[in-house]
C-alpha cells in the first residue's frame, strides 16, 4: 500500500504541474505523456516532505480511487491536446468516434462520481439522460438510452466532462415559455439542449456561447443577430447516432453563412443558419422545424422536418470539477 501510495502521490502531483507549468505542457506535447511521467519521475520536481505529505494526504484508498485519479489525469491531459490542438479535429457523423468498450467503462466509472444538483437520488449518467420516464419504462429503452448517452459524452468537449452537469431547464417541471427559458439558462456557458419529439426522435446542440448573449449590441446599438463559436455542434441520438460539429472546424476558411452559430429574442430560438436553420424552436416551445444548414451541414434532425416538442431539457455544467 505504501508503494501504491507514492505512486498516486506522483502522479496527482505529475497532474498538478502539467496543469500549472507549461515546461511539463510542453514536453507532454513533445515527447508525448509516458516520456514526460518518467523524465517527471526521474528529476521528480519536490521535495521528498512534500512527496510524502501528498501520499499520505491520500484518504479511503482503494481501486476505484485509483482508477478514477487515472482517468481524470488521462481527460484532463486529453483536454489540454485538444485545447492546443483544436485545428487538427475532424468531422464526426454517424459511427464516427463513437466510445469504443474501454471508453464506455471509463465513463461509466467516472459517472459513479455524479450526481445531478436538483434530483440528489440520481447517481449516475444514464439516470441524468433527459425524459427519464418515456426513456426508463422497460430495460430494453434503458439500455439503448444508456449508450446513447455515453455516445454523447463522448461528444463533448473534453474539458466539459470534468464538470459536474446540472440540469437547468426541463418543460416537464418549469413549463413551456421562452421566457422561462432565458431566466433559468441564460447565464451559463456552455448548454447542452436536448428535445425528444411527439415521434420519439431525440436530437439537440451543444451550445458553446450564453444564451444572453442575444442581447448584447454593436456600436450602431443594434442587438447581434448571431453570436457563438465554432465549438457550437448539433446531435442526434434517436433513431440515428450522429454528430454534426461545425463546417470551419478544419481549420479551412468558410463563407459568412457558415459561421451562424445561434440566434435568439422573444419570439424564437435558432441554431445553426444559412440556406436553412438545423433547429428552430417558437416561442412557446411547442413546436419547432429542422432543415439543413450551412453551418453545420447536416440534413434534418427528423424525418419530417417539422415537429411537435414532447420534453426539451437544457444542462448546463458547474464549475466544481469530478472528483
């Protein structure tokens, strides 16, 4: 136990520098995560009162522990690649970067750790999935909405998935008005926004800028018709897997009409503009339209186009990270 302790010493330590010190950022980026732990382990940057301190600081030691300060190390290593590396991301649709086996346990790992702010009895990320009651009615649903969650989190970005996810809005419990909408979720950056429809389809977007954003206004004292950013990307879970991040996300230079992220006032909200509006919801959240978009390039979230909103919920994500 005592060589597992100082080996967890080292590597929340090793964890802490890389988050604080852009020497170890650097080497990680360099030479890659297993050269930098072991030149860190070599000259081991503390002193052995501090290593010590550390180890034994560790309460309630065990596997799941372990394996959890693992996993966080590894996401926020990942986070801190994609942060410096973001022009190297690609497109995802369909099967593309769906969890494999190995992710899908970490993250189920990690979801032991949650619990949703407004419904304490909810212990893990499946039980958080919106709709809980048309979703959870048989094991069969249960298990798909399980996978389609962890395909979703696995869509995120993945500084995001440190944090502990709140729900915000739902229409089941805080009605279905717009206003409502903007008093509860306005102020938080990012949003998650999930609808299933009168068909079952379950679709929505990770909306990267506030909400409130949509009053903010130009030099003419003219409100922005759009705001967002590029991090912006639409879903869809039911009954196709697929994520659509935004069309610039390569890197390559895109047209005006590309680059319209969200869009809101009191009549309507919009995601994803140009040649159409990928989801456009009215005032009071009944009803809604998805068409393809230039931002995202995506075809309609459902069928039909149009559709009628059976539960729309919005999540929002505290700034206290997992532990």
């Amino acid at each position: 136990m005592r060589v597992s302790r100082t080996a967890m010493a080292i590597l929340i330590l090793f964890q802490k520098f890389t988050t604080s010190s852009s020497e170890w950022l650097a080497e990680i980026q360099k030479n890659g995560v297993d050269s930098a732990l072991t030149k860190f382990c070599k000259e081991l940057p503390v002193t052995p009162q501090k290593l010590l301190k550390v180890a034994f600081g560790i309460r309630g030691l065990s596997s799941t522990y372990i394996s959890r300060v693992f996993l966080k190390t590894e996401m926020i290593l990942r986070s801190k690649n994609a942060v410096n590396g973001s022009k190297q991301m690609v497109r995802s649709r369909s099967s593309e970067n769906l969890p494999n086996s190995q992710s899908q346990n970490n993250i189920q790992m990690v979801s032991h750790t949650l619990t949703i702010r407004e419904t304490p009895s909810y212990l893990n990320l499946a039980k958080w999935f919106p709709f809980p009651n048309p979703v959870f009615r048989d094991e069969e649903l249960h298990n798909r909405s399980r996978k389609m969650l962890l395909t979703l989190w696995s869509w995120l970005p993945v500084r995001i998935t440190m944090y502990q996810p709140i729900l915000l809005y739902t229409t089941e419990e805080h009605g279905c008005s717009l206003t409502t909408f903007y008093v509860r979720v306005e102020q938080h950056e990012p949003t998650l926004l999930m609808i299933k429809t009168c068909n079952n389809e379950v679709f929505g977007a990770y909306c990267s800028s506030k909400w409130g954003e949509r009053n903010i206004k130009d030099d003419r004292g003219n409100r922005q018709a759009y705001f967002g950013t590029g991090e912006t990307f639409l879903f869809s879970l039911y009954p196709e897997r697929a994520k659509y991040p935004w069309v610039g996300m390569d890197g390559d230079k895109v047209h005006h009409a590309a680059e319209l992220f969200m869009a809101a006032d009191t009549k309507m909200i919009t995601i994803g503009g140009g040649d159409g509006q990928a989801i456009w919801i009215d005032e009071n959240i009944r009803y809604g339209k998805t068409d393809h978009c230039v931002t995202f390039n995506n075809p309609p979230l459902c069928p039909n186009g149009d559709f009628e909103i059976r539960v729309l919920e919005v999540y929002g994500f505290a700034r206290d990270q997992l532990s």
